[in-house]
C-alpha cells in the first residue's frame, strides 16, 4: 500500500468522523433522526476526505520537496536561520499580544508569529549571499568551521552565458580536466540560445546551431556534469543582469566572453571567468633573445616589416622581414608589448641561422 493511498484513507476516516459529530449536532437542532443524518453525513465526509486529503497532505508535501531540492544550499541554510529568528522574534512579541481582550488576545499571538517567520525566512534567503559575507570574518578565523561549511557553498558550480557556448571552447576545457564541479546552463540563457538559433540571419542562426550542438556534446561528457536549471529573477528582462543577479544569490563564479557582462559582474562583486583571458594567459611566452620558425604572411604597416602568426594567434611583427614573404624563416625575438588581446612580439630575421 502506498504512502499516498495510506494518507487517502486515514483523511477519509478522519472526516467521515466529522461528519458524524456533525450530522448528530444538526439532527439535533433540526429535530431530524440522528441515526440517518448522521449516516449521511458520514458519507459525505468520507468523500469529501478522499478527495481533498491529497491536496491538504502529499502534494504540498512535494511542492515542499521540489523546492527544497532546487534551492541552493547557502540560501537552504540561510533559510533555516530566518525560521530560528522569526520563531525568536514572534515569542517576544506573543505574550504582550495575549493580554488583548477576548478574541484578539487568541488571534494576534498566531498572526504576529506567522508574518514574522514568513518576514523573517524570506529576507534571510533573499540576502544568503550577504548573510554569508557578513559572517566571512568569524568563519575565516575558525579553519574548522570553514571547513565544515564548505559543503553549503557553491564555488564548484559554474553559471555560463550564451558566448561561452556558442564560442565553442568550453567543450574542449572541459574534456582537459581543468574544470571541477558542475556547469549550470539556466533556463532564461537556453531561451536565448533557442531564439538566436531561430533567427532570420543566416549568421546568427548558424551560431546559434552551434551553440545547441555544443550543448549537446557538453551533456554527453562525463567528467564535468552539465545542468539546466530554473532558476529565474522576477521583474529583470535582461540576460546578462538575470545572470549576474542569480550569480549573486547562488554565490557562484559566471564564465563569460562578453565583455560587458564581465565588467558588470566584476563591478558588482561576481567572480568572472573570462575564456579569452584564460587562452591569452596560457599561450607560450618568448623572451628577447629567442629564436623561433615563424611564416610570413603579409606585409607591415612600416617599410620592410613582415608579419607572421603563431599556432596560438599571437602577432609576431618582423623588421626587414617584407622580403622573405610567404616563407618560414628563423626569427630572433627583440622585445614585446602586452595589448588587451595579448602579446604582440617583435623580431628580426636571424642572419646567422638563415646562411646555414
């Protein structure tokens, strides 16, 4: 027997006793006879419990547990101290309001307490991410209880936007090894995938195909779980502030290649990660005195400059190099400047190599 089947039964024996008490009261007033409107009665409450148990029982039970299940945990935790404070705040207060006169007396106390947990559970996991920052200093001090919280925070989740899917190079990280934990995919950024994919523009269309492919691929890896959550922020019809507000709530990192969705997350205290970023900082780093092969491809801006690129896409610009167009030739590296796209080096043909 089910757990649902047994709640069903104990409701409908529940009210077909209500029924009863209730129909032997109205025979009474009514001067009805007691045997037959009670039977009535009885009948009528043991339909009515069937019915409605389900609904004052198993499914708020799992709309409790659905909930429960998708809320983060830092705000789960959070939560539960507002429900601790609230209870704290509401007996302060159920006392003083108890000494009202006849009804109000009875009913304040459990209005006041309810208003004040609701207040109370909501502000605290609202702001759990403040909650937390608030009390940063005191867990900071404690190693142990820092380590004992850290199973209630999010850093091993990663929220990712749009133009870190459609980029393509999340896929191939992700099968390296260097990304730990789980992405988080919501629900509004694969609404915005889905429509730029459906787009009239050829480009953008295709970029959104591919952004739905790599999605695809993602899902199919196992070392690093791919989610698509639900999470949403009311009232903001704004991808990027929706990712930054929700970043803030669950207190996770956002990987992003927009630019201006990395500087409004950085200035509103989200940790950003930046894909662009992360391939300037592991590209190779030559220093002045080095020689290495490099094919010249096109002409320089100065007078008999070469310029010629590296696996990685870093510009080398070779003085006296216009001449060995469309060769590979050694190069020694004379110095670099550092850009927002990255290196740039700068180099001259290596004569001693090149008579060799």
């Amino acid at each position: 027997m089910s757990f649902e089947f047994a709640l069903r039964l104990g409701g409908m024996m529940l009210f077909t006793l209500l029924g009863a008490l209730l129909g032997v009261d109205l025979s009474e007033s009514l001067n009805l006879p007691p045997d037959a409107t009670g039977l009535v009665f009885s009948m009528m409450g043991a339909i009515v419990g069937l019915i409605i148990t389900p609904w004052i029982t198993t499914y708020p039970a799992q709309s409790a547990r659905r909930i429960i299940t998708q809320m983060p945990a830092e705000s789960l935790v959070t939560s539960m101290f507002g429900l601790i404070f609230g209870m704290a705040v509401s007996a302060m207060f159920a006392w003083p309001l108890s000494l009202l006169p006849d009804l109000l007396g009875q009913i304040l106390p459990t209005i006041a307490a309810a208003i004040i947990v609701y207040i109370s559970v909501t502000i605290f996991s609202l702001r759990a991410h403040d909650v937390f920052s608030l009390f940063g200093g005191i867990i900071n001090a404690r190693p142990d209880i820092m380590h004992r919280m850290s199973s209630f925070e999010s850093s091993d989740e990663v929220l990712i936007d749009t133009s870190v899917i459609i980029d393509g190079r999340i896929k191939d990280i992700s099968t390296t090894g260097f990304i730990r934990g789980t992405l988080l995919v919501p629900r509004f950024v694969l609404n915005e995938l889905q429509h730029v994919a459906d787009s009239a523009d050829m480009l953008r269309r295709n970029r959104g195909k591919r952004g739905l492919e790599i999605l695809s691929e993602l899902q199919q890896l196992t070392n690093v779980p791919l989610s698509i959550i639900d999470d949403d922020i009311e009232d903001v019809h704004e991808v990027d502030e929706k990712l930054v507000l929700l970043a803030q709530q669950r207190g996770t990192p956002v990987m992003t290649n927009d630019y201006n969705l990395n500087r409004v997350a950085e200035l509103q205290g989200v940790t950003v990660l930046n894909i662009n970023e992360l391939a300037n900082a592991v590209k190779a780093v030559y220093l002045p005195g080095e020689t290495i092969d490099v094919h010249i491809v096109m002409e320089g801006r100065e007078s008999d400059q070469g310029v010629a690129y590296l696996e990685d896409g870093t510009m080398v610009v070779v003085e006296g190099g216009q001449r060995y167009m469309d060769r590979t030739i050694p190069v020694l590296i004379t110095r670099y400047i550092v850009t927002n796209a990255g290196r740039m080096y700068f180099a001259q043909p290596s004569e001693s190599l090149l008579r060799k």
